[in-house]
C-alpha cells in the first residue's frame, strides 16, 4: 500500500471508531501497540515501523494531533478533508 486511508466504524449512526492505515510492505502486520496520545494508539511491525493508527476516541483526535503524531513518525500530514468522516456522524 503506498498512501494512508482512513477506515471508519459506526455504531447507530455514530462513529466508533477509526483506523488510519499508514504505508507499509505487503504481509506486515501488528506485533506491539504504542498509546500515545488520548485516544491514538500507533500499531508497529516487526521491524519496528508504523503500520497504523487506531482511533479509539474520535471526537478527541484533533487534525492537528494526528498529524503531529505522523510527522513524528515521518509520514505526510493529512488534510482535513481526508478526516471527514470522523465528523460526519
């Protein structure tokens, strides 16, 4: 996969939940968790690297905080757009 892409998860019409794949090689999955801010939690391959950013409290997560969170981890900054459906329920 080469750009990020936000995943959503509803429940009765609100949203529960969000998942921001980031870039990553084929087959790489999820060995640990890194909390890092109120409701974001970085998921790490093997090797290390990011591979994806759980939501869990999406009426928290800022544009601005989540995009601190990738340039610290040396990915693009996501425009507000891209966010939409965060707040579209």
């Amino acid at each position: 996969m080469k750009q990020p892409y936000l995943e959503v998860t509803y429940r009765k019409g609100k949203v529960l939940a969000a998942y921001l794949y980031l870039p990553r090689s084929k087959g790489a999955k999820s060995v640990r968790t890194r909390r890092v801010d109120p409701g974001l939690v970085i998921d790490l391959a093997a090797d290390g690297k990011a591979i994806g950013i759980e939501i869990t409290a999406p009426g928290r997560v800022t544009p601005t905080v989540l995009n601190r969170v990738l340039k610290e981890l040396g990915f693009d900054p996501v425009a507000n757009a891209d966010l939409a459906p965060l707040r579209a329920a």
